[in-house]
C-alpha cells in the first residue's frame, strides 16, 4: 500500500509507446466506431498535467462532430490507468491566489477536461488497468462507463497530501456507493481491487488481467447496432434526470424522446423492423 523509498525504486519503465504525431502526453487512435485515447507518461504513472488535459480534450473534440465515431475509450497502461492530477503543479504562491481562483474556474485545463468529460454528447468508457487514483478515478466516474483488469486499483488518496477529491470525487462517488461507504473510502484513503469495486457498482465488468480494453470493444461494437443519436439522447436523459426530480425527469425524457421524432435514422429504425432487416444508421 505504502510508496516505495526513492532508494528502493526500480528504473522507470521503457514508455508504452513512442511520443509522436500530434500529441505529447497522449496517443489517440480510431477503431471501428471508438476514438481510442491512450494516456501515455508511463513514467509518471500517466499523472494529469495541464498539457495532457488539454489533449484529452483536443482529442475528443476532433470526433465530436465524426459521425463514424460513436464513443470514446480512455485507457492507460499497464501498471496505471492514471494516478492522479500532477502533484508537482500544486504550488500556490500568495500574490496569484486571486488569479488562480479565476483560473480554476475558466482556463485551467486539468479542471475543465472533468467537465468536458461530463458533458460530452458520446459515451466515454474507462479501461482501465493498475492504479486509478485520485483525479484518474474521478475522471473515470466522470465517464460513462468503468471496465476494469482483475488487476486494477481504485482510491481517492488525496487526504494524504491534506486535499480533498476536487475533481467530482466527492459529489460522484457517494451517488455511486452511498455517502457512508465513500465517506470512509476517502477518509482512510484506502485502495479497493477490481472485484470490490465491481461489488459496489463501480465498475460494469472485471476482466483478465489485460484484457479491460477488449471488454471496452465489444460494447463498443454492440453499441453500434444501436441509433448514434438514440444513444446521445438516452445518454442526456439519464445523466440530467440523475439530478432533476422524478417528475421533471420523466417530462425532459418525453421531450428528448420527441425530439428523435424528426430524424431520419427513427423512419430508418421502424422501416427496418418492417422489412425484417438490420436498420443502417446515419446519425442524423
Ligand atoms: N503526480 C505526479 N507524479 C506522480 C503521481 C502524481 N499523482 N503519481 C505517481 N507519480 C510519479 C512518481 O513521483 C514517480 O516519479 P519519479 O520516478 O520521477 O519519482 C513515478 O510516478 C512512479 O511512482 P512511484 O511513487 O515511484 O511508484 P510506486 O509504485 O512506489 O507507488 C503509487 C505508486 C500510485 C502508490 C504512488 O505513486 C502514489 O501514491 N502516487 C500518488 C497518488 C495520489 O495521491 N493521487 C492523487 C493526486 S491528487
């Protein structure tokens, strides 16, 4: 459980993969229906800086409107999916507090991506293997959907460094597991494996080790025989009707239901059960 003494580390490890293209932190790639986003500092165990959040969200903007794509899977390595914001950029100097405040709340890239994340119109599924702490978890319970290796760690470890998850943790986890049991998750620090997290409905399946990127996949081709935009509306509905009353819930799902009534791809879903044939979705 306890970090290693520097003394006693081993080398860091040869990078999963080389940094080129366009991106520096990150490796992102589109595979049938998925835009594939790997967090790629392995020697920091893929720590959120502000340039790689700035990627993640670089990335995911280039497909937002690529109607070929229809989710997106964020994964790490082997040893760590992601441990967390960057430690090193929390200095706080005095006279740019002020500034800072302003900064949290418009510019600084490592908060906005959780947001970003949120509010994106195309499901977001975590693979996720080794340690995911801290911001990496909360980004995760950002997304829509968890897949973890049996391997997998899940912790919100910052009241070590006296923080609090400030990335959604708090507001996330106890809608995921209930207050009592996220209250103690964060005040202990403790790290839960893949299949207690599985039991507390963190995550949807517990793969092999290795293998949460192709569990990621096959949802993702399943997801494909589904209407992109009956995925995007479904998506807003549960995710806004979580934090509306019950009431306002099912008026917005009425509305959001309508609204589907327009596109071509519902004539297509209702012609193709007619003609008993598989539906060819445009997305529009
Ligand atoms: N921010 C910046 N760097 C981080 C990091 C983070 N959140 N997590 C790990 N790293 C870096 C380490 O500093 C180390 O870098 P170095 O080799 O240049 O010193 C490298 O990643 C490997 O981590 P190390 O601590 O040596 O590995 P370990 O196997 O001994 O321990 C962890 C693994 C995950 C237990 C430990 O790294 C850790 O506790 N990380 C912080 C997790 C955290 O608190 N996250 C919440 C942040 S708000």
């Amino acid at each position: 459980m306890a970090r290693k003494p520097a003394a006693a580390k081993k080398p860091a490890k040869k990078p999963a993969a080389t940094k080129t293209g366009k991106y520096e932190y990150i490796l992102a790639a589109k595979r049938k229906g998925a835009l594939e986003i790997t967090f790629n500092r392995p020697d920091k165990l893929n720590a959120l800086n502000e340039p790689m959040a700035g990627e993640i969200m670089d990335a995911m903007a280039s497909v937002e409107n690529d109607r070929k794509i229809l989710c997106v899977i964020l994964q790490g390595d082997e040893r760590a999916f992601c441990a967390g914001a960057d430690l090193s950029g929390f200095s706080d100097k005095p006279a740019e507090r002020y500034d800072n405040y302003r900064a949290r709340y418009n510019t600084r890239k490592n908060r906005l991506l959780f947001h970003y994340v949120q509010a994106f119109t195309k499901p977001v599924i975590s693979a996720v293997e080794g340690y995911c702490l801290g911001g990496g978890f909360e980004l995760a319970m950002f997304g829509d959907i968890i897949i973890a290796g049996e391997a997998a760690q899940f912790g919100l470890p910052e009241g070590r460094h006296s923080l609090i998850p400030g990335a959604g943790g708090t507001q996330n986890l106890p809608r995921i597991i209930g207050a009592a049991l996220a209250k103690e998750l964060i005040w202990t620090a403790r790290r839960i494996g893949a299949e207690e997290a599985l039991g507390l409905r963190i995550v949807n399946h517990v793969t092999p080790k290795g293998k949460a990127l192709a569990k990621a996949r096959e949802i993702v081709e399943q997801m494909m025989k589904i209407g992109p935009l009956s995925i995007m509306m479904s998506k807003q509905s549960i995710d806004r009707g979580l934090d509306m009353s019950l009431a306002q819930g099912f008026q917005q799902e009425a509305d959001l239901s309508y609204l589907l009534t327009w596109s071509e791809d519902r004539k297509e879903g209702l012609t193709a059960f007619a003609e008993r044939r598989p539906a060819k979705f445009k997305g529009q």
